[in-house]
C-alpha cells in the first residue's frame, strides 16, 4: 500500500480519511504476487459466487479434493463428468457450466489470460465478460484482487454500496451513477478506497 495512495484519499475525502484512520494500513498484495495463477484465480471466483467467504471456500476446498488436491487445468475440467464434480464439490449446476466455459474459453485461445496483465481494464473486463457466467462484478473482483489494478470502483458491490450509504449517511443505497459521482475524487486508488469501504463494514478496526 503506497504511501502517495493513501495520503491522496486522506486529502480527497474527509470520510475516508476518518475510515483510514480508524483502519490503519491494509494488506493490498494482489494475488499474482502471492503465487495464485490468474486461471485458478477465477475457478475460485466462479465457484464462490453469490456465497459467504466460508461457504465459497468449502466448495472451493472440496473442489479440489476432486481434482486430487489441487485446482483442475483447463482439459481436466472438461474431462471430468460434469455431473460427479457437480455433487462432489456442491456446485450449481449453472456454476457447472460456468466453470466449464472458462476452460472453453482459455482452450481455445479466446480468453488469453498471459494477455491480459498488459491490457487497460476496460479491455480486461470486455474479455472476461465473454465467459459464462463472468460478469462486471467478478471482472472487477479480479482486476482489484488478483491483477492489483489500482483505480477501480466496483460499482455493483452491494458491501461497497452499504459502505457508502452508512459513511456517507445516505437514505438509501447509492446507485452506480450516484456511486462513480462520489468516488470522482478517489481517482486514481479507487480499488484502495474499495478496500477501507470494506473494512468500514467490519466490526474490528485493524488499528
């Protein structure tokens, strides 16, 4: 987390600069440095959608065990029978399906994961929508998290809206265009600002 990004929002937005104190550092080191490959970064993804942390990890954890262990390749994933690693892992069969248009996708060349750390985000976002079942929020999960992209606001986050409605003291759940208003100062560590909106909703400040 650099020094520059969080001085710029203290000065850009007295409410976050209160979040920031009250939050201290956060750890921001996207997934890519911590050894996560950005295919297994979104089977993780598409397999936890729409689910609490613990319950995305226990599918994931038992997606896994099927695969004997470990995050299945593209050509294992379309080997396995889809219905066995449905039941095994606990997936929709809609998730089923998703997971296997990814390994379509990256098969086949049209999504070219290696290219993307050298795309803008729009670019990145336009390939991953490609792939069933990868929509704007899971693509702005992915440029935040694992390709630590700095200035991206995750519009469609409900925790972030909530964040913001509370913060802010809104009367209701600001709506994307209201959303990219506010955040307009944030520019350009949104995905920074993100963070401590998400932290503004723990119970435990981190300091």
């Amino acid at each position: 987390m650099s020094r520059e990004a969080v001085e710029h929002l203290r000065a850009a937005d007295p409410v976050l600069a209160e979040i920031i104190d009250r939050y201290g550092e956060i750890d921001v080191v996207p997934g890519h440095r911590r050894g996560l490959d950005d295919y297994t970064a979104l089977v993780r993804s598409i397999a936890g959608q729409q689910l609490s942390v613990k319950a995305a990890q226990a599918i994931y954890q038992r997606l896994l065990e099927f695969f004997g262990g470990h995050p299945p390749a593209p050509q294992q994933l379309l080997d396995a029978d889809p219905d066995a690693m449905r039941v095994a892992a606990g997936l929709s069969r809609a998730k089923t399906t998703f997971l296997r248009s990814l390994a379509e996708h990256v098969l086949d060349g049209s999504l070219d994961l290696a290219a993307l750390r050298d795309l803008p985000d729009d670019e990145v976002i336009a390939q991953l929508v490609a792939v069933k079942g990868i929509g704007e929020w899971s693509s702005h999960m992915f440029l935040m998290f694992q390709l630590g992209r700095p200035d991206v606001l995750a519009v469609g986050d409900l925790g972030i809206r909530r964040a913001v409605e509370r913060a802010y003291r809104l009367p209701d759940l600001p709506a994307a265009a209201e959303l990219e208003r506010l955040a307009e100062p944030w520019r350009p560590y949104r995905t920074l600002a993100c963070r401590y909106l998400w932290a503004s909703l723990e119970n435990t400040p981190n300091a």
